[in-house]
C-alpha cells in the first residue's frame, strides 16, 4: 500500500510538474509568438521605409539623367546670340517690367544647331530677366533632316517677333507666338 501511495504522489507530482512546464511552455511560446509579430511589424515597416527609398532613387536617377541630357545640350558652344527689337509693354496691362525683346540663340556641335528662343524683360534701365527660354524644334519645323541642321543660319529679326532662318538657298520666316511657340509664317 505504501508503494501505492507513492507511485500515486509520484503520479500526482509528475502531472503537475507536467502541468506546470506545460503551462510554462504555452507562456513561452505565447512570448515568442508575441516576440515574432512585434518582428514581423518591425519588418514591414522597414519594408515600407525602403519601397520609399527606391521610389526616391528612382526619381533622383531620372532627374539625373534628365540633367544629364540637358548638359549634354547645353555644353555645345554658343554660336551666336541676337537680340530682337525691344517692346514697350501697355501700362494697362499691369506688367512690373516696363518692356521685353526675344533673343534668339544658336548652340553648335560638330553636326547639329540647336535653336532657342527666350523672352527678356527689361525694369528699369540696368536689370533683365528671362522669363521664357523654348527649344526651336527646326527639323520638324523646316521639314529637314537633324544632320541637315548644321546648314540653318540666322538671317534677321524682320519684326519684334518674326525672323529669318536660311538652309541652304532657301529663306524661311518664322513668327513668335505670346506663348513663345515657334511657327512659320
């Protein structure tokens, strides 16, 4: 009997050692389980925090590549630079600056010319501002070839907004619109 009873304490220590490193179990894996998610958050945020990154580099890569292209453009030379004839603006239309010419400017490479066309204006006798600097599009404009560009020469201003363009034998007059579009007459 007393065997009996000691197997039954045995028994009886055994379940509850039992249930007790069952329950000390559970409460580790509830901690580990809380442990994971708490990762698991951390994690989709970082992962977050980085799909905003790249987006970031992305955006900085085209700005770069677009200021690239830019610079590529902008160091050809300047072959020439002429300024239109100046315009008085109206005092009713309620303009700061008192008036404004274009300028047109040629840039050169070894085959091709760019054309642009800015807007100055002019306060006062001393300060200018370019408010407006477009890129001619003379290939599609003259209907020639962009290897052909390096044959169309500045001619004249004929007006405060037109001018003259020749490619080879030909003379092309061109008018400046108010939004300083380009067009042939």
């Amino acid at each position: 009997m007393k065997n009996y009873y000691l197997t039954f304490a045995f028994t009886l220590l055994c379940f509850s050692c039992s249930d007790n490193s069952q329950q000390a179990r559970v409460e580790k894996l509830k901690n580990i389980n809380e442990h994971l998610i708490t990762e698991i958050e951390h994690l989709n945020l970082l992962s977050d925090s980085l799909k905003k990154e790249y987006n970031n580099l992305e955006d900085l890569l085209d700005s770069t590549k677009n200021k690239l292209l830019q610079y590529e453009k902008d160091r050809n030379y300047l072959e020439f630079a002429k300024l239109g004839e100046y315009q008085s603006y109206d005092s009713k239309e309620g303009n700061k600056a008192d008036g404004f010419n274009y300028r047109i400017e040629v840039y050169g490479s070894e085959i091709y010319r760019y054309f642009y066309i800015s807007k100055i204006e002019h306060t006062g006798e001393v300060r200018r501002q370019q408010i407006l600097k477009n890129e001619i599009n003379i290939e599609t404009l003259l209907g020639i070839y962009s290897e052909q560009s390096g044959n169309v020469k500045f001619q004249s201003w004929n007006s405060p907004n037109t001018f003259s363009l020749t490619h080879l034998d030909t003379t092309y007059n061109l008018t400046i619109t108010l939004t300083g579009e380009v067009k042939l007459q």
